[in-house]
C-alpha cells in the first residue's frame, strides 16, 4: 500500500489538549499518574492486544489492538 500521499488532519495545540483532556476523563476517572493505557484499551476500549511473532522488526510494534 503506497501511503507516500497521506496527509494527516491538522489540529491546533488547544484542541489536542482539549481532545486529550476529555479521553482522560472518560477513560481514566482515577486521575492519577502515571496513566494505565494498557487497562483503558483491554477494559474499558475493549480492544485485544494481540502479539504478533515478527511485527517488530517492520513496524518496532510487538502486538497491535483488535477489537
């Protein structure tokens, strides 16, 4: 897939804050630090981290999320 072409959306600094600060909110009601991102995308996203044997070496990812 040639992806050479992509453009990704832009978003100001504000609206990234503010985007990230509701996430938070919603996912992450304890507010403590540091955030637990692997507890809010296995039980509360309900997304499966699924290791994959080789990923790493094309992607410098071990797993990726599916649903």
């Amino acid at each position: 897939m040639d992806v050479s072409e992509f453009k990704c959306k832009w978003i100001n600094k504000s609206d990234l804050w503010s985007i990230a600060d509701n996430f938070r909110q919603k996912y992450w009601p304890e507010n403590s630090l540091p955030v637990d991102i692997e507890k809010i995308a296995e039980f509360r996203l309900d997304l499966i981290p699924e290791p994959k044997h080789g990923l790493f070496s094309s992607t410098e990812m071990d797993a990726y999320l599916k649903r």
